[in-house]
C-alpha cells in the first residue's frame, strides 16, 4: 500500500473517529471502531476494556519489539467552541474536531505506518501497534492496564503532537496534598494555632526553593501551589488545618522519590503524593531513532506537558502531526498536510533504523 493510499486511509479513519464521542473513560465507539477497521484490514487484534493492540503479520519473538502507541480519548469539549465538535469538517486544508489534533491524528499516522510495515518478513524488529484509552486522564484502564499482555518493549514511539519533531525527554509529574496542623480558637482572642500562618513559611519555600540538578532538555524542576483550603466555615475560628495541592513537574535529573525525600525534609505540613506513576523520561541523544531524526533535520526538545510515555517502562520519542499549542483549544484542528508529513516521517525513520 502507498503512502497517498494510506494518508487516504488516514483521514477517512479520523474522520470517522472524531464522529464518535470518545471521552476519557468512555471510548467504546472509537475503540470499537478500531477495531472494526483492523478486521476490515484482516489485521488480527486483542482488545482490554477499550484499548485495542496487533502485531505484524511475521512477529519473531526472538526479534526486539517497537511500540507504536497514541490514544483515541478526548478531552471534554472546550466551552469556547463555535462548531459541532464531533463534525469532521474540512476547510482550507483543516480538518477539524475533537481530538482531531489530539491525538487522532497522530494515532490514524501510527495506524497508517503499521499498514505500511505489517506484511514485511525482512523487519529486523517487531512492531506492535496501541490504540489506548484514558490517556488524558493518566487513568489506570489505559496503557498500564495492556503492558503486562505486551511482549517486552525495547523501544516506543509515543504518538503526541510535535509538529513531528523530537521530544527526546518529558517532564514527569507528582501532586502532593499537603495539610499543617495548628489548633482551633476564637478568632477574637489570643487563642489557638493559626494552621494558615503554618503553612505560609512551607508555601513560601514551595515558591522560591530550587532544586540543583538541572536537565540540559528539560530545565529544573517546576513547583507550583495550585489550591489551599481550610475546613473552617465560620470567619471567627482560628482554623486548626489547611490543606494546599502542589504541582511538581520533575526533571530527568531525579526521581520521584528523591523529590518527595528532599520535599519532606524541608517542610513541616503533612506530604502525601497522589501517585508516583507519572515519571520523567528521556532518551539518549545517541539513539539510532534520534540519530536518524536529525540527519533528516528534525529538531529535538523537553516536553513539560505528560503523556502515556511517563507510563511506558521502555526507551520512548514522543513525536507526531499537529501542534501541542492547538491541544484542548475550542475549534481544534489539524492540518491535513501534517497527516501526510507524520506518516512520511514515521514510515522514514523507522526505515533509517532497520
């Protein structure tokens, strides 16, 4: 099959798939769909909940296995939208919809390079195709939920969009609850421990401590107090807690847990992080994919946003068509050139590295 028969075939299927309200968590149609499709290209697949997977027609255990990887579940509409959201329309080379950008077209790329390679016998690697759900919720009946049915990844290529460039290292994330402790009282007398005034100095190092170690991709680490709360409800009382969320955005300079040791050791509130699922990765730069990215004149970069790479435990590019800065826009859109030019260069590197 050629390329233009596959871009063809790209742009049918991601219009088919933004037809079909795939929100986080309740992707049914669109993995049903995939599903369909893979049948209708006599690609045999298994399916877990709604994430669907296949292997090249001649996998070879005794091969290394590549993964190629992007979701099909969306955001909620952003408000902000003056189209219908799940109607693939297409204007002066746009297409728009929902998850059009992200990370249908990206995903549609993937499918589209796996046609492309599934009858090959003279592969010197595997491919395995996902299509995973709940990505853009970092939901645990997504990507984590199919890797222990996968055979062991060597190499992932995560379909994100970056304008087909190279994301060589993506930040990683914890959210850490944290709750100071003080003692109620009379707001009107001198009674009580005031728990706000507690967690101002800890709110304070949050905001101006830096950590040391700073990644040539990815810069420092980033820490961000989002939310702060008490569980009083009257003006009148010294309140006795206050509860505060802060963001972390890691580096590939340190693991989770050495941030939240050094976190610890710092404060006085009660840390407690949300999950540790969430890790920074990266890949060398003297990888045969990155190599081959830049001798064909990609670009590479650190991603601060996450993905499902921060859950794949094998080396991992995120690369795709499409631009970050549309993701989650009302109106989305994609460009169907960058369809055609994320195939290409999917199809081009994976060759480059046979």
């Amino acid at each position: 099959m050629w390329n233009e028969k596959l871009y063809d075939v790209a742009v049918a299927l991601l219009k088919q798939m933004i037809a079909t309200p795939s929100l986080s968590r309740e992707e049914d149609g669109t993995a049903q769909l995939i599903s369909e499709f893979l049948t209708a290209m006599d690609i045999p697949h298994e399916r877990h909940l709604n994430n669907i997977w296949a292997l090249n027609k001649h996998y070879d255990p005794s091969k290394r296995n590549i993964l190629l990887n992007s979701h099909h579940d969306t955001v909620k509409p952003n408000p902000q939208y003056t189209r219908d959201p799940f109607s693939p329309d297409v204007e002066d080379g746009k297409l728009y919809g929902l998850g059009s950008n992200d990370a249908g077209g990206c995903l549609v790329s993937l499918i589209a390079t796996f046609l492309h390679f599934y009858h090959r016998s003279d592969l010197g690697y595997n491919i395995i195709l996902t299509a995973t759900a709940e990505e853009e919720i970092s939901g645990p009946n997504g990507i984590e939920s199919i890797l222990p049915k996968l055979p062991a990844i060597e190499f992932a290529i995560v379909g994100e969009p970056t304008l087909t460039q190279l994301a060589i290292a993506e930040k990683g994330l914890m959210v850490l609850d944290c709750t100071s402790y003080g003692k109620a009282g009379h707001a009107a007398r001198e009674e009580g421990e005031n728990a706000l005034y507690k967690a101002l100095s800890d709110l304070n190092w949050f905001k101006d401590f830096r950590f040391p170690k700073v990644s040539e991709t990815l810069g420092p680490v980033k820490m961000s107090a989002t939310v702060i709360n008490t569980s009083n409800k009257a003006h009148n009382v010294v309140p006795a807690d206050c509860s505060f969320v802060v963001d972390v955005r890691a580096n590939d300079q340190y693991t989770l847990e050495e941030l939240l040791e050094i976190i610890r050791a710092n404060v006085s509130c009660e840390v407690k992080p949300r999950s540790m699922r969430m890790r920074p990765s990266f890949i060398p730069m003297d990888h045969p994919f990155v190599q081959a990215g830049i001798s064909v004149g990609k670009t590479c970069y650190g991603s601060p946003t996450t993905s499902d790479q921060a859950l794949i435990p094998a080396t991992s590019v995120k690369m795709g068509p499409g631009d970050s800065a549309r993701s989650h826009t009302a109106d989305e859109y994609i460009h169907l050139h960058e369809i055609k030019e994320g195939i290409q260069s999917y199809i081009q590197l994976l060759e480059m590295i046979q």
